[in-house]
C-alpha cells in the first residue's frame, strides 16, 4: 500500500470522526482561559494584569459572559437547555461562590499553622485552588453541562494533582492541607468545616457500569478532619460528624460522630550492634 493510499483511507476516518465528536475548536483550553479569568475576576493574587475600578470590573465580567456563550454553545446546540439561561444561571451564582472561597481560604488559614495570611492561602496554597475549581465547576454540572464541567476540574487535577469531580456536594469551609493525590468521587458528600490531607480518597466499593446513578461515594459529615492517605469506600459509608479520620485508615462501613478511628501498626527500631549487616532490598 502506497503512502498516498494509506493517508487518503486514514484521512478519510479522521474526517468523519471529527465530524461527529467535534466539540468546538480549542475547547479545553478555552476552558482553562475562562477558570484563570474568573479566578482573576473574584481574587487579585490570580491577575495577570491588575485593575483597579469598578468599571473595569464590570468590562471584565461583561467579557467573561460573552467568552462563557462562545465555548458553551457548541456543548448546547444538540440538547434542551438553553444557552442564554445556563449563562444567566452562572453569573447569578458569582457572589454566593465568592463568598464560599473566602470561608474556605480563612479554614485553611485557620487550620494550618505554617499559613500566615489567607493572601498566602489564596496565592500559594494548591489545595485552595482545587476547592475555588471544583466549586466553578460543580455549578455548572447542577445545571447538567457535564462536559464543561468535567474539562474545569480536569484542569484543577492537572495543575494541583488533585482530583475532586464536580458532581460531589462539599459543603462551606473546606480545608484542604497539601492536597497531593486525593481522589473525590462524583457521589461523595461533605458537610461543613472538613478537613483532609494528602492522598486522601472518597471512593466507590464498586465500578460495575450498571452503579452510575447511584450513591457510591461516602458521606463525611461536619467537622470531620481525614488524615493523610486514609481510604473511604462506598456509598452507604458515612462518618459521623467531628470524627477523626486517622492516616493509612481503609473504612468501608459508619463510624458515629465524635469517633478516632486510627490503624495500628509496628515500628520496630533496632541498634546496629543487635541486627549485624544492614537490611539490603532488591527493588
């Protein structure tokens, strides 16, 4: 088979693939434009380039719905909702969710005592930047724009390594403490004022196809603290409210509030004299 009968064939089958699954030119990172000007928008320490006055304010707000229709429109055009409404729908969400992200910058600040301002948190600090993320995007997935709302937290994983999905329901004031690696299912459900450390998953027992629609995340009530690399699975599965989560911990069934649930384990130290030729691993 010659080249030009091999590209003409192949070219051909890109063609009509793209077709049927084009989505909108540069969707993923028009979408990674809009969460940095957002973000922009409702903190300084996110600018690029400072403005100062409520008219530039405003101008940017104005842009920032006018950039939202463009990448909306083509995830809409095959579907019920309406575009005009989904974007009205967001921009009356923006003071609430500003709100929100100043209680969740303040309890990580209040939480960590290597944080000396919520300026540091909110500049620095990559757990802040996945909860102001998911928080966009869980708004969007209410409204059941799930692409969107996927590509927004998706963008969140990317840059921070953490991997919350906009379905779940976190309540106000969530700290995140290093962040690194902690997984949050679609179905999870968190109350207010938790806390979580690296590594951390909310987890399904299950990911048999047929479970999509149903509760397969746990439920963490208020004033929960999970410490780091603790695993929690299913979705019958809750914490009672300010319990303490220990690290390393697998739970899959309840634990009543104000419960420490911890894993035990040995440490053994030994002096050289007593253990001769050190231990040597083949990894």
């Amino acid at each position: 088979m010659t080249h030009e009968t091999l590209y003409h064939g192949f070219a051909q089958t890109l063609k009509e693939r793209r077709d049927d699954h084009s989505l909108g030119f540069q969707l993923k990172k028009g979408t990674q434009e809009f969460v940095e000007n957002l973000l922009a928008i409702l903190f300084p320490h996110f600018c690029k380039e400072m403005f100062y006055t409520k008219e530039e304010i405003e101008s940017r707000l104005v842009l920032l719905e006018r950039d939202l229709k463009r990448l909306l429109l083509p995830l809409l055009k095959d579907t019920s909702l309406n575009l005009e409404d989904i974007v009205e729908q967001f921009m009356q969400t923006l003071p609430d969710l500003h709100d929100n992200l100043w209680l969740d910058a303040e309890a990580i600040t209040s939480g960590d005592p290597a944080a000396e301002s919520v300026d540091e948190v909110i500049l620095a600090y990559p757990g802040f930047s996945a909860i102001a993320i998911y928080r966009i995007a869980h708004e969007f997935y209410v409204m059941h724009v799930p692409i969107f709302s996927r590509l927004i937290t998706e963008y969140a994983h990317q840059i921070t390594g953490i991997d919350i999905h906009p379905g779940a329901q976190i309540g106000t004031s969530f700290a995140i403490d290093h962040g690194t690696g902690i997984v949050i299912g679609e179905s999870a459900i968190i109350g207010k004022d938790v806390k979580m450390y690296q590594g951390v998953t909310l987890g399904a027992l299950s990911v048999d196809k047929k479970l999509a629609k149903s509760k397969r995340h746990p439920t963490i009530e208020d004033g929960v603290v999970i410490y780091a690399q603790a695993i929690i699975l299913g979705g019958e599965t809750i914490v009672g409210h300010h319990s303490v989560i220990g690290g390393n911990v697998w739970l899959t069934t309840s634990v009543p509030p104000f419960s420490s649930v911890y894993q035990e384990s040995k440490v053994t130290v030994r002096p050289k004299e007593m253990t001769g030729a050190p231990i040597d691993f083949s990894i």
